[in-house]
C-alpha cells in the first residue's frame, strides 16, 4: 500500500493512499461471498449463485461493501505506518459513497484528519524547580497543638452580675430567621463562645457587648451575593440571642493526660506525631507547588497550537450535558452558580490547557518509557482501597465496570512524570540578602 502525507498544518494532515489491486480483488471476492450466502435467487441453490449474476445485480452493494472492507483498514495501517496520532474522525475524498471499487484496479482515495502535532521537549535541565527540604518550625508544632488545646477548653459560668465586656466568654442561643423561617441549620443552643477571636459573625459580637444575662436581642445581619453559604447569600437573616452566661475559659494542661484524651500514650508521642503530620501536609504542598510551576513552565516554552474545532466541540458538547444536567434537577443556571456568558470561555481555557498537558505528557512518556504495569496498576488499587477501608477487589470491580480503570492508570502515569520532572529539573536558586 502506498501512503503519501501532505501536512497542511501543524495539526491537520491529508493522507493520499493507493490500495494495491490484489487487496481490491480479495475485498470483491470477500464481498461475493458474503452475499452468495445471503441471497437466494430462483433456479439457483443458496450460496451457488454465479458470481457473474451477482455483480450484474448488486454492483452498487457489492462495490459498497468492498469499501467497506478496505477503506477503513487501510486508512488505520496508514496512521501506523506513519506513527501519526489522530484527535478526530477522517473525512474521506471521494465520499465512500461516491468511491467505486473495480476488479484489476487499484483503489486511490485521500483522508483528512486532525493530528496531535510533533512535540518538541526543552531540556529538562531548563526547567527550574524549588528543591529545598521542608522545613516545619517548632513554632508552627506549638501552635498547632494550642489550638487543639483551645478545642478542650471547658467553660464555668460566674456567678456576677454584669453586662458583657469585650474577650468575655459567654454561653449563648440564637436562632437564625430568613423571612420570619427558622433555619435550624444556621441556628445555635447552649454554646461557648470566646469573644474578640473571630469566631462568629462581627455583628453577632457587637450585639452581646452591653447584654446582661437572660437577656435577648435581635441583630439583622445581610450578607453579600458570594456567600459560601447558599442557604444566607444574598440574603438578610435576623439573628435571636438570647445570653444564658457569662463564663470563665479553663485550658487543660498540656501534660500526658491531655495526649491521652486525644488517643496518644504521652505527650511526647503526641508532639511527635503532630510534627510528623504537619510535615507531611507541608511536603505534599511543596510537591503541588512545584507540579504547577513545571507544567507552566512547559507550556510556556512548547509553543503547541490546538485545533479550533476540537476545543469547540469540546466547549459545545460540555455547554450541553450541563443543560441537560440544569434541566434533571430543575434548576436555574443561577441557582447552580454558573454564570452562562463567561462559561464558554472559561471552559475553552481549560480545554486548552488540559489538552497540552495531555498531549506534552504524552510525548514524554513515549520518549522516557514512562508508563505504569499492571503490577503497579494493582498495588496502587490495594493501598488506595485500604486507606478508604474498602475491599480492593470490590475496588477494582468498580474502577472497571465505571470505566475508570484506564483514567485511574493515566493518573498515576501523570504522578510518574511529575516525579521524573522534578528529579530532572534544576534547583531554583535561593536568594541571598546580604
């Protein structure tokens, strides 16, 4: 089979491939075949119809599926034949419609298709990367573990008689209403609150001061359209306190007892295990923070042009499931948060960023024979199945039957590669005030 590649750009190819006469006569014959077994024509027995009446016939069925038999073949062994990696469907000149398949002929025909353009990798060494060790300061550990000790705090009313002052602790209920509508989610009883630490809304704070036990006051509160909270943005709550207390704060002594209440044997272990923990957090945003500033850095330096019309399929067809999704649940796009205006391009951004991740990582998983075996496919499902105190077959029976195997495998290709860039990239230099 001869193959001829016309790149029209750096993404889109035209193939120009001629298919031999002997794979044209194997096609008609296959073809003949076929339909000898399928039809049955009176004077002849089933399956020993000559195949001169079969082509005199069913020349337009026959030609048809010859096509069939050898356009899409041919089209595929001329992507491998030219290790090119197609992003969309081909579209065929002549239609297959329109081609005609003649015994003794060679056929000829042309497919034009999207393609993942060569990429080429800079020097790993270009790449610069913070590589200094975490550090977590014995500071941050004590901080921790006063906050813990802040948690164990208990409260002791005093028998004064007084109004509230600023940092008193108070023991208080309010009752939250949006419309005159109660909102138990957003409402309180009977708790301990440390005033001048930030701990409740600043309105709520304001109001306590000057209040006198068993007294009740009523605060409006409107928050903004951002709210985190959907059940109170854009709205304005009334707020029902009512003071039960003033009360005297009481830290625990941090010693072993305190460990033990905490499921530690000593102190010590708990300290130790804190800072172990902490280092961990730190380490792993170290790590995130150094994924992110390698893959920018990549796609800054490759310059990768992605094809219109993939992202816009792609932004097209993601518009629609969300629609459709909107539509399920009866809901408003501003219900659900999504602003429909500034959605298309938001979501062409992410395609494209998405896409030359993909495709950069792609290449240097070919040219760096980084993939992941089965062996390790099957380590990473225990040990992610454990962690989630899940059976690991069960585990990986759902990975499959939810079609997510693969992605899986891809992620932690994607985590292989990180960890080959950040070996290879360089250390950023510290900077020195002197």
């Amino acid at each position: 089979m001869r193959v001829q590649v016309e790149r029209l750009d750096a993404t889109r190819v035209r193939l120009h491939i001629e298919v031999p006469v002997e794979d044209v006569n194997a096609a008609l014959k296959e073809a003949y075949e076929a339909l000898r077994a399928q039809v049955s024509i009176p004077g002849f027995r089933k399956g020993r119809v000559p195949v001169a009446i079969l082509k005199s016939r069913f020349p337009d069925y026959i030609s048809s599926e010859a096509v069939r038999y050898l356009i899409f073949p041919a089209y595929e062994e001329a992507i491998q034949q030219e290790n090119l990696n197609p992003l969309s469907q081909p579209t065929f000149t002549p239609s297959l419609e329109a081609l005609e398949v003649n015994e003794n002929k060679p056929i000829t025909f042309s497919a034009t298709v999207d393609i993942r353009p060569d990429i080429d990798i800079p020097p790993y060494e270009e790449l610069v990367t913070d590589k200094n060790p975490v550090n977590v300061p014995r500071e941050d550990v004590d901080t921790y573990i006063t906050r813990l000790q802040a948690q164990s705090a208990t409260y002791e009313p005093l028998d004064i008689e007084r109004s509230v002052e600023e940092k008193d602790c108070v023991r208080i209920d309010w009752e939250c209403l949006i419309n005159g509508e109660r909102m138990d989610a957003e409402s309180r009883a009977d708790i301990d609150v440390e005033l001048g630490v930030g701990s409740i809304h600043e309105k709520l704070e304001q109001a306590m001061l000057g209040m006198q036990v068993g007294q009740t006051k009523s605060v409006d509160i409107a928050f903004p359209e951002k709210h985190p909270n959907t059940d109170l943005a854009g709205k304005t709550a009334q707020y029902e306190i009512t003071l039960h207390a003033i009360t005297q704060k009481h830290l625990p002594p941090l010693d072993d007892e305190f460990a033990k209440d905490l499921g530690y044997e000593n102190y010590s272990q708990l300290y130790g295990m804190i800072w172990n923990n902490l280092v961990e957090e730190e380490t792993s945003l170290h790590i995130d923070k150094q994924k992110t500033e390698l893959l920018a850095q990549l796609i800054e330096k490759i310059d990768i042009t992605i094809p219109e019309p993939l992202v816009e399929q792609y932004v097209q067809q993601t518009l629609q499931n969300l629609k459709q999704q909107l539509a399920s649940e009866h809901r408003t796009p501003e219900e659900a948060g999504l602003n429909m205006e500034t959605l298309p391009d938001d979501l062409r951004r992410d395609v494209i960023q998405q896409t030359k991740q993909s495709w950069i990582f792609n290449t240097i998983a070919e040219e760096e024979g980084i993939y992941v075996s089965d062996d390790e496919l099957e380590y990473e499902i225990r040990r992610v199945a454990e962690q989630q105190n899940r059976d690991a077959q069960k585990y990986a029976d759902l990975l499959k039957s939810s079609n997510r195997l693969e992605d899986f495998r891809g992620q932690l290709q994607h985590e292989k590669i990180y960890q080959f860039l950040i070996h290879r990239a360089s250390a950023k230099q510290s900077l020195i005030i002197t």
